[in-house]
C-alpha cells in the first residue's frame, strides 16, 4: 500500500535525513511519520518494526562501493577500503553507532565485508585470521569514528599527564591513521611469519 508516495525507498531516504538531523537516540518511527506528514501506523504497512528500520538506515547509508583497485598489494586495497569506509562513517551523525548496534544482514554491508575478506584471503591469510582481522578492522573503523575525549591530566596519574599534551594534539584522522599503520604492520609482520 502506497500513500501520497510513500515508498521504502522515500521511508528511507528520509530516516536517513532523520538521522542526520537528530541522532540515533532520537530517531523514532513517530518522530520520522511527523517528518512524513503520515500516521505512525502508515509506516507499518512499508517497515514491521524500528529494527527493520534502522537496518535499511544501515544499508542506505552503506550503499556505496568501495572503489579499491584490485591490482594494488592487499595493503594498500585494505588502506583505501578503511579510508573509504571512514568516510562513509563521517558522512552521517552517529552512523558508527548504528553500524555497532545492527548486525551486517543487508547486500551492501556484506559486499563490503566481502571486499574485506578477499583482500584478506588473497594476501594468504587462513579464514581463521581473516575472520578475525576482519573483525579486528571493523572495531578499529567504528571506534575511530566515534572519538573519546581526552583525558584530563591528574596529580595522581603522571604517565597520563605526561600524555595529554599528546592526546590534544592528535586529531581523530591522526590517530585513525595511527590505527591503520598499526594494524597493517602487524599484519604484515603475521603474514611473514
């Protein structure tokens, strides 16, 4: 049933403006029927519940492909693939947060997690370690997207008032960055091995 072109695809589009507007917290089905100009039950013949629609949130927000170029070393495809992925995350208030509490079900989040697992699988991890990297990844992305403060210096902790200065200093795509060359060189140093 169609009201005034009510649709999935406008449903979505516009909890994804939602989203953007006020937040996770405060994306309801009420709220978005208001920003519809329908009923909340109106939504219920288009989406059976809010997870149903946090997922298609999820999804929309992830339906760009990575463009990683399969003839670069699995390093580099793997550091493209997370700044691109980073970006996504950027794009939308609170998406790390979403991505975090809605499990990957949907073609456009699992493409990218078989993006990842090719990479992975081709530099010659096992499934195992791939499984587990991949896993490893995907925390690293949604934590660097969703930074902590910084800890304040105290009298009584002088290696965190040695490093605040520090933690001042790094922005989040610095410590990002940090993240990935990390990870990639453990990585690598595993592949090695």
């Amino acid at each position: 049933m169609e009201k005034r072109g009510l649709n999935l695809d406008v449903i979505t589009r516009a909890a994804v403006q939602l989203l953007d507007d006020v937040g996770l917290a405060e994306l309801s089905t009420r709220r978005l029927a208001a920003k519809l100009g329908v009923q909340s039950p109106t939504l219920y013949w288009h989406v059976t519940n809010k997870a149903q629609l946090l997922d298609l949130v999820a999804e929309a927000i992830c339906a760009d492909a990575f463009d990683v170029d399969a003839t670069l070393g699995w390093r580099d495809q793997l550091s493209s693939g997370l700044r691109q992925f980073r970006a996504l995350l950027l794009a939308h208030r609170d998406a790390a947060a979403l991505l975090r509490e809605r499990p990957p079900t949907g073609p456009h989040r699992l493409a990218h997690l078989e993006t990842t697992a090719r990479i992975l699988l081709e530099a010659g991890f096992s499934p195992d370690d791939a499984a587990g990297i991949s896993r490893l990844l995907s925390a690293h992305m949604l934590d660097s997207a969703q930074a902590e403060p910084c800890p304040a210096p105290m009298a009584n902790y002088p290696n965190l008032s040695r490093l605040a200065p520090a933690f001042g200093r790094l922005s989040d795509t610095d410590l990002f960055e940090l993240g990935v060359t990390v990870i990639l060189d453990g990585l690598e140093h595993r592949l090695l091995r």
